[in-house]
C-alpha cells in the first residue's frame, strides 16, 4: 500500500515539474498577452472607461450631484474600514 502511494507521488512531481510556469519563461512577441492578468485589466480599465462614459451621458441634475457626493463619502469609509481592520 505504501509503495503505490510513493509511487503515485513520484508521477505526481514528474508531470509538475515537467512544464515551468508561466511567469518563469521570457516574454516574447508570440506570447506577450499570457504574461498579463487580465482580470485585473478589466477592473483596472473597462470598468471605469464604462463609467466615464456612462457619466457622459448621465445629465446632471441635484439628485445625481447630492447621490455622487454621498456615494464618495460611502465608499471612502468603507475603504478606511476594510484597511483598519486589517490590522
């Protein structure tokens, strides 16, 4: 029984240390778009290029200027909060 399981491990470390990961190869012009985490795109660029746009074409009344001010303010004390209780 014991020897199966060595076994199953030794062939377990083989096929992980067949390929190197991603970050431990060069980035080259045939795989540049592998070397970005592209979640971390989308929340860093698409979202606020929506939002920007979305602002542009949102007319502003008092109650979108009055929501805007108390949404910054929500949001800022929620960051605080979270940054706080971290430590």
């Amino acid at each position: 029984m014991e020897s199966q399981l060595s076994n199953g491990s030794e062939k377990l470390s083989q096929n992980l240390n067949r390929r190197p990961h991603i970050t431990e190869l060069p980035i080259s012009w045939n795989d540049w778009y592998l070397h970005f985490n592209w979640l971390y795109i989308v929340q860093l660029v698409v979202i606020p290029a929506v939002g920007l746009t979305q602002a542009w074409w949102t007319p502003l009344l008092w109650r979108t200027a009055v929501w805007a001010v108390f949404y910054y303010f929500l949001t800022g004390i929620g960051i605080t909060a979270g940054k706080s209780s971290r430590y």
